[in-house]
C-alpha cells in the first residue's frame, strides 16, 4: 500500500469513530431530556396533590 492510501484508510477510521462518538453523545442527550421531562412530569403531578388538599 502507498502512503496516501494508508492516509485515507486512517481518516476513514476516525471519520468512523467520531460518527460513533456523535451518535453516543445524541443518546445520552436523549436520555437526559427524557428523564427531565419525566421530573418535569413528577413536580406537576406533586403540585396538582397540593393544590387540591
């Protein structure tokens, strides 16, 4: 193999691995947002106990 090919192999590794590193971050963000939400969804549900008592 001639230098410039490795060079391209390389970069298509890492263009691969930080493909991979985005969609994990994207999952954790999702993750986060949902248990937000769903905190979100808990704190009213606790206020709408208290208004009613």
């Amino acid at each position: 193999m001639d230098s410039d090919h490795q060079i391209i192999l390389r970069m298509e590794l890492q263009i691969g691995q930080l493909i991979r590193l985005v969609a994990n971050l994207n999952e954790r963000v999702d993750e986060l947002e949902q248990e937000k939400g769903n905190r979100e969804i808990h704190r009213v549900l606790q206020i709408n106990r208290t208004n009613r008592v």
